[in-house]
C-alpha cells in the first residue's frame, strides 16, 4: 500500500494530468514502440493512429490519480480493461515496458516540473496498479482456458460460411479446426481475431461482438467494411471481406468482455443499436428469445438505408412474436425502401420517440453504435430520468466518455 505523503504527492498531480494528458500518453507509445517494436503485434494500430488509444490511456492514468486512494472506485474500469488485455494476450511481463516508458514520457513532457519525487510516487503508484490488473487478468486467463471448451491464448477457428448481410456487413460463422467445443459465452461478449495479412509487417488484432446466441457449435461475427481500405482500420475489414474465404483459418482467442445482458432481470428490455452496433444487440435479442421467453423485448435500429441494413430478415421473424417489437429508423431512405415499405420512422431516433415508444420508468436500456449515436441515446435516456443502473453501452475500441 501507498503511505500518505506518496498519495499525496499523485493527488498533487491530477490537475497536470488534466491538462497534459494526452500528450504524455502519445509520447508514452511513441517511445514504447521505438524501443519495443515487437508490441505493434498487439496493440491496435488503427486507435493508434486516430489517437483513440492515446485518449483513453490519458483518462485512465488521470483516474488512477484521481483515485489512487481508494482504487476500488475504477474497479469497473479496470475489469474493462482487463477484458480486452486478456482478449489480446497481455502478459505480466509486458507491465514493466509500460511502467518504464510511462514514467519516461512524464519526465519528458513535464520536465523539471517532474521533480524525482514525483516520479518515485509515480513508479510506486504504477506497481500497485499493475499488481491489481496483473491479478485480475490471471483470474481471466484461469477462467477461459478451464471453462468448458475453453482455451489459452489463440485458437485456429475454420471459416464454415462466408454471408453477405448488406452492402457493407459480411458475417463470418467460424468453428474450431480441431472439431472440438467451444467456449460459452454471455450476449454482448467479443472474440479477438489475430490476422497475418500479405505485405503487412506487424500482425493486427481486432476484436468482433458475437451477433448470434450462445450454444451453437460456432461463433458467428457481423464485420464493416471500411470505406478506406488504406486506414488501418480498413486495411483488416477490407481483408475479411475480400480476403478471407471459406474454408480458411483464423486464429480466434476466448470470448471476453462485460457489456453483457443481465438474464436475471425480467423488466422490459430495450435494445438501440445504429450501424453495424446492432451486432452485440442481435447476439442479446435472439438470447431473450431463447431463455427468457416472457420478457418484453423493444428492438430499436437505426441505419442509413435498406442497402445497409444487416439482419432485418433475423429480427423481423422474432418480432412476430408477441413480447417482441421491433422499429427501423433511416435516416436516407431509397425510393425502393419506401415503396416496399422497409422503415417505420424517416429520421433519427429522438428523445420525444423513446419517451413514447419505450419503457423508460422500468425498462432496461442497452445501446452500441457509432460515438455521435451513443452520445444521443445517452443525452436522451438522461433527460426522460433514466438511472444509470438501468443504461447500458459499449465503445467499438478504446473507452470513451459520453457526456463529452
């Protein structure tokens, strides 16, 4: 444990934390990945380069600040986090590297305003967070490799089908090479996918929500393409979609995360997804259906157009049930769309509807998609007196802050 004076002397530093951030955990990965090169096999190139990565990593360390004296407050935080590092394969050994690159780019960017003292309370707080996610993390890796089907590390999964969804999702339906179980898993969860692609000289990994139920004999995931094959995050969509065929092998490491459905609760449920965030949501609808067959269930997607629109055909068949509904917002309908009547509202999803349509004093709200829909469902469950218990998201990539 930390003494008084060293807490302090991290509590002193927020306010620089605040205001530097950002630019100590861009030079952290700039020297990390200069000295260590071998890491760009796990870390996200695509977040690295759009900043997302560096962002997250600034709010992180100024939580950890922020709390070092009662470090149970980002517990969630650091499950979370947690999640994703064993998803990707880190290690404890990897923890070291950070802490001596992170202290390095505080020194740097603050210069004599990083006085020793600083960095010495720095490098304890440091150790003991890394104790708490190191031992966090061994419960998870224990956890996947000696459940049921489980496994460690990276698995070779077989492309059992390749289907075209929309004009820009293609679902994967994947089993294992070795014809044995796979892993459970609770809706909403994600699998990693470790890629070698052709003229590529780091390996990327990406991780995918599963969009079908738990208990089948396959992980299925609804994958984007990019529209820049050249960004980094195009250069791997763009493989799976052109690149990847059936019959070939990936490497797939144990679901993980905790953006997961509640099964214990029976209140109504309702599901808002825009884009290609609907999967998690398909993964959450189709489960309900399955082991909660009485529970009220509101299906909210918003999406450009028809031509975009993945799934329809899975929801709609659930939605003839009678504790299932299901609404379509396009916000660019084709004439095609209207005339084969394919949408229930032109526009976006506002607070006005949901305060209509939804169960807002006693439903339970989850939602995924793009930054600027997340940040809209929010504002709106916020403003109709949704508790924060009742509202659920998760951010495709590093976590971000919605009431940004």
């Amino acid at each position: 444990m930390l003494n008084q004076h060293t807490i302090d002397i991290i509590k002193s530093t927020v306010p620089v934390l605040e205001e530097h951030g950002e630019k100590i955990t861009t030079r952290f990965y700039q020297l990390m990945f200069g000295n260590h090169p071998e890491l760009l096999n796990i870390f996200n190139h695509a977040n690295q380069k759009q900043g997302r990565q560096q962002k997250a990593l600034a709010g992180t360390v100024y939580a950890a600040a922020m709390y070092i004296d009662q470090l149970e407050a980002i517990l969630p935080v650091v499950k979370q986090i947690a999640h994703k590092h064993r998803s990707l394969g880190i290690k404890p050994e990897h923890y070291p590297i950070v802490g001596k690159h992170l202290l390095l780019a505080i020194k740097e960017v603050l210069g004599d305003a990083a006085t020793d003292e600083i960095i010495d309370a720095w490098a304890q707080a440091y150790n003991m967070i890394a104790d708490a996610f190191i031992s966090v993390e061994a419960e998870m890796y224990d956890e996947a490799t000696n459940q049921e089907g489980g496994w460690n590390g990276f698995r070779n999964f077989i492309v059992d089908r390749k289907v075209i969804e929309s004009d820009v999702i293609t679902s994967f339906y994947l089993k294992p090479e070795d014809n044995g179980t796979i892993a459970g898993f609770i809706p909403g969860q994600y699998i990693s996918i470790k890629l070698e692609i052709e003229g590529e000289k780091f390996t990327h990994i990406r991780q995918y929500s599963l969009s079908d139920a738990p208990g089948k004999d396959y992980y299925r995931i609804s994958v984007k393409r990019e529209a820049q094959p050249m960004n980094p995050d195009g250069i791997v969509s763009n493989y799976l979609h052109d690149g990847l065929n059936e019959g070939d092998i990936v490497k797939i490491s144990a679901p993980a995360g905790d953006f997961v459905l509640d099964t214990k609760k029976n209140n109504p449920l309702v599901l808002l997804s825009g884009g290609v965030g609907l999967t998690p949501m398909m993964s959450m609808l189709k489960t309900v259906v399955d082991i909660q067959p009485g529970r009220k269930v509101t299906f909210v997607h918003a999406a450009a157009n028809g031509n975009v629109h993945a799934l329809r055909d899975e929801v709609e068949e659930l939605s003839r049930l009678d504790h299932v509904q299901s609404f379509f917002f396009y916000d660019s309908p084709t004439e095609e769309d209207r005339v084969n009547d394919r949408f229930d509202v032109e526009g976006y999803i506002t607070t006005e509807w949901l305060k209509e349509r939804t169960s807002i004093e006693e439903g339970e709200f989850y939602f995924c998609g793009p930054v600027p829909f997340m940040k809209a469902m929010n504002r709106s469950l916020k403003a109709l007196g949704v508790n924060d218990d009742r509202i659920h998201f998760e951010f495709f990539g590093p976590m971000g802050n919605l009431e940004e």
